[in-house]
C-alpha cells in the first residue's frame, strides 16, 4: 500500500488534484480509515426526535459498531454499545421501543438504560471482588447539534460544535426551518450500495452529473410543467475539517418554501404562509436561502443532509471495500400540517430513495465506478481537478470533493506519523 | 359476476409476465384510471403514505411517469435492462364488495443483472376492481417481506 499522502495528489501548479482507486478497493485502507477516521471523528447516530420520550431507544449501526441510542428517566441521551459485557451479545435486539432496562438474552444479566449493571443472576459464584460497577454498558461519548446526536469513539476529540466549524452555518438552516423544531419522520429507508463508501458522500455534492446521470428526472419535471432551461445554478465549497456543500438554485419546488404549479392553487396559501413565518423570525438573508434555495450537505465522513424537493437524512457505513449500508430519513417541521407532510413526503418519493427517480441512477452509477475499479492496475487515478483554477468553484465543479479528499489523506497519513515515531 | 380465484391467479400471471419482458405500457393498461402502487419501507411496512416515508408510492400519473422513464435509455440503473423472474404463490381472494375484491397472494422476484442475482421476497395486497366485464388493479401494494434492501439496493424495476 502507498502512504496515505501519496494517494492524494494535488498539484496546484498544473491544476491537477488526483486520487488513487486503491482508496476504493484496498480492504488494508478499509481498516486504516476504520481506526483514522471513523474512530475519531463525529459520526452521525440518529436524530433526538426519534427518541422524544423518557426511555425510548433505537438500536443501529454506527461505525460499523452495534450501538442503543437511549433516553433515560431524566430525559438525557445515552449511545452505548449494545453489547453484554459479561460474553458479547447484544442486549437489545428490536430496532426501536421504549424501555427502562435491557436484559441480555444470553445470561440474562441486565442493564439499565443509561448503560449501569443492575442485575446478575447467581451473582455470590463471582466471589466478593466482584463488582459491577465495573460491568456497566460501554457508553461513548456522545453531544447533539440541534437535535443532531453524534457519537465520538476518541475521549481526546475535539467538541462536537467545533468539529462541525463552518458546517454550522448550513445544519441551521435546516434545524430552524420550523418554530417548532424538526423530527424525523415515521420510515426509514434501509439499503445499500455495491460500491465504496466514499464514492456516494462525492456524488451526494456532484453537481456535474446531475444534467446526464438525472435526465429522466428533469424530464419528469418539464412533464410536471416546469421550466428547466436555466438549470441549476449555483456555488460549491469546502468548509474545511472535511465538510462540503452545494447550494444553488434549481426548478423543482421546496415544501419549505418554493411554490410550484402543479401543487394547485390552495398549497401556494401554505407555502406563502411558510415563507412568510420563516420572513418574521430568521433574518432576510436566511429566510430567502431557506425558501429558495436548495443545499447537499457533506459532514465529513459520512453524514449527508440533502435539503432539495425534500427533506433527507443520509448515512452510510462501509462494510467491506466495495459496499456499503445506507439508511436514509425524511426530515420535517414537528407539528406540520397534514397536507404539507403528505406533499413533503410525495415530492421525496419523485427524486430519493430505492425506488425514486433519481437515487437508482446515482446508484447504478456508483456501482458501475467500482466495477471499473477492475482496471486498476492499469488505470489507476481518479481527476478531480473540475474547476481547480477558478476562484470560486460553482456546484459542478469539483472544490467540494477536493476538500474532502484534503481532509482524508491529512488523517490516514496521521496514524503513519505515529508509526514512524514509535520505530 | 363471480371472479373465481384461477381468474384472479391467470390475471397475477399474466401481469407477472408483461413485466418479466418488459411490455410495460400494456402491463399500465391492466391499472385503473385511478390506480394506485405502493411499496412501503421495510420498517413500516402497515403505514400510510401521507405521513409515513415510503419505498414507492405511486398515483396513475406517477405511474404512468414510472412506466416512461422505466423505458428511456438515459434511465441508466434498467439500461441494458436487468432480467427479472417473478414467481407467484398462495394466492388468496380474501375479500369481496360488490365489484371490488381484495387479493392477496406472496411473490418471490428475482432481478439479475452484472451476473449478480437479487432477490425480492413479500406479499402483494392488491385491489382488484371489474371495469366493462375486464378485471384490473386499483390499488397495487407490494410489502416486501425483507428486513432492508441489503444487497438489494434499489426497487428499480416494478415489483
């Protein structure tokens, strides 16, 4: 394997920025990111909505970990690892519910849900030094934004707000498009891809292959009624620490809030009452990008917030070089009107998801890249170089993938660092 | 009229067949004017659509939108098309109101494609409805069965 600094090549003279496919197919760079990047970072874990009430939990995996998001008796989140420290196995096996306690199925020690060891059967064999204290869940650490809850398995990391630096600005104007706040939406869309992970977190902010890649969805919309000649416009960016985004202007309608014809008449009130509200509490500036303006949104690593048509929560985890699990949320204002979470819905099923018109595309797509990746000992370099000798970088160049990629070689090359000096 | 349940099985078969080869505008013909395709998450597999993320939840234009793109070149994840085999047990007519009949019936479909093979197991909840002496669909649910769409990735071909 090269060194991680070798694999990311950027050439400032020549506009040139290069990436090596072995970041795409070699299981030794899998397990180097495993311990480099999803080790140490912020890793998205779910939305506090989803657990509203005193000792509801979720169970899922985050980082390639089986985790229970909990609330307990006073109403603070917990993320533990859902694992028996007595012999290893899972301690909750639904995917949702509510409950003070979980009890391994194995030995039937129990916890509570903030992680303490409440109960050993038989517990005098152990002897007198036993002491369960010592037993209790694993909890990680684990900070909300917003209602965003991320998990970090590094106890030196930095907090979660500084992490998230510039990306702010952008998790705002979708944590505040409501005055009641914003929950996750009953459904989740559990799939996965044949491809690395990596390949969707750059297409979830490529603007470049919407025009080819998505054809069938824009004349989906110019059969809607609508104008698509001026395209998508807009700026692409890196928000350093690895985030990324694109924000622009499309045709398509925005439940909050871009009226569109084919809603009818009576949704151009509701979208007008929206925008109106989001006018008399946020400043101009934020109110008109909320409205109108749409935003793909890469928290590094592998967290993606697209605020397009509609509302989605998207995070993927690499299971082995060439594929990943993703799962995928609708997110909307709590308390929203039973039209306007129908439209919502609707206007998410046109263009994301297994079986919208847009995903698949951008599935087969990825899966085609890694199919192609066969080549590499031949063909052995990615070009993101779109854009590089522009000032400003619009949403179909390529800036937005560079900054991750930046942020990606300057983490794998830290544990080699480590290395050196331990020889 | 009577609709006896080797009616209703004949009609599932040659719906399924219409879709093994692709003759997708004749297999849109089968749905009413007013027709409806769901598929719902795998985790919510009883919600509703106007407050519950779906798969797929299709009105008869959004069908008939399905239908064109499923057969434009540029819909790339059908292009070449992926071959399928749809496979149709326990068929059941488990209600009647008049014209309209619930059938329900479990379904094993298997899609191919890069010499990979994926496979969609569940059960269909569809109403069938007798226009001009002519069964046809109305509501055409499908509940997939799976925990998630892991391998499967995508419902890009009817299921």
């Amino acid at each position: 394997m090269k060194n991680a600094n070798e694999l990311v090549i950027e050439n400032k003279m020549k506009n040139k920025f290069l990436v090596h496919r072995s970041t795409f197919v070699d299981s030794e760079i899998l397990k180097m990111e495993r311990e480099n990047i999803f080790s140490k970072c912020w890793i998205y874990v779910g939305h506090e909505s989803e657990i509203p009430n005193p000792h509801d939990y979720v169970t899922r995996k985050v980082a390639g970990r089986a985790v229970i998001l909990t609330r307990d008796a006073d109403g603070r989140f917990h993320t533990l690892l859902n694992t028996c420290t007595h012999r290893g196995a899972l301690v909750c096996r639904e995917e949702k519910g509510n409950s003070k306690t979980f009890l391994c199925c194995y030995h039937a020690w129990s916890f509570k849900n903030d992680g303490e060891l409440i109960g050993v059967p038989h517990q005098a064999a152990y002897g007198g030094h036993f002491d369960k204290k010592e037993l209790n869940m694993y909890e990680a650490r684990s900070e909300s934004y917003k209602g965003f809850v991320f998990v970090n398995f590094d106890k030196n990391a930095e907090s979660l707000e500084d992490y998230l630096g510039n990306a702010k600005e952008y998790l705002d104007l979708v944590a505040e498009q409501s005055p009641n706040g914003m929950e996750v939406i009953g459904g989740s869309q559990k799939y996965s891809i044949r491809a690395n992970w990596k390949l969707l977190g750059e297409n979830s902010i490529d603007g470049y292959h919407a025009a080819h890649n998505h054809a069938t969805y824009f004349e989906f919309l110019i059969d809607d009624g609508l104008d698509v000649s001026s395209g998508v416009v807009g700026y692409g960016k890196s928000l350093e620490n690895g985030h990324n985004v694109v924000e622009y202007k499309a045709p398509w309608g925005r439940p909050v809030a871009k009226w569109i014809p084919s809603w009818g008449e009576e949704a151009r009130l509701e979208v007008e009452e929206i925008k109106k509200e989001l006018e008399q509490r946020l400043d101009a500036e934020q109110a008109f990008r909320m409205a109108e303006r749409n935003r793909n949104l890469w928290i590094f690593p592998n967290l993606i917030i697209n605020d397009i048509m509609s509302l989605t929560i998207r995070t993927f985890d690499p299971v082995s070089p060439d594929s990943m699990d993703v799962t995928a949320w609708a997110l909307g204002p709590k308390d929203e009107p039973e039209s306007l979470r129908a439209r919502r819905l609707d206007t998410f099923l046109t263009f994301i998801g297994p079986g919208g018109f847009a995903t698949p595309d951008d599935i087969e797509s990825l899966e085609a890249c890694q199919l192609g990746f066969s080549t590499m000992p031949e063909v052995q370099w990615q070009d993101i170089s779109r854009g590089m000798h522009k000032e400003e970088a619009t949403t179909t160049d390529e800036e937005q993938m560079r900054g991750f990629w930046r942020r990606w070689a300057e983490l794998m090359s830290k544990e080699k660092e480590s290395e050196v000096l331990s020889k | 009229m009577k609709i006896t349940r080797e009616q209703v099985e004949d009609f599932l078969y040659m719906e399924a067949d219409l879709l093994d080869q692709g003759r997708l505008n004749e297999w849109a013909q089968l749905l009413t004017e007013d027709a409806t395709y769901q598929v719902p998450s795998t985790d919510a597999p009883n919600g509703d659509p106007k407050n519950t993320l779906f798969l797929v939840a299709d009105n008869r234009s959004r069908i008939d939108s399905r239908v064109k793109r499923l057969q434009n070149e540029y819909c790339h994840v059908e292009f070449p098309r992926s071959r399928t085999s749809r496979h149709i047990s326990n068929v059941r007519i488990v209600k009647k109101n008049g014209d309209s009949i619930l059938v329900n019936a479990n379904f094993v479909i298997y899609r191919m494609r890069y010499e990979i093979m994926d496979t969609y197991v569940g059960k269909y909840e569809h109403r069938f409805v007798l226009e001009k002496g002519q069964l046809k669909i109305k509501n055409r649910k499908s509940i997939l069965a799976l925990e998630s769409l892991r391998p499967q990735s995508k419902v890009s071909i009817i299921i």
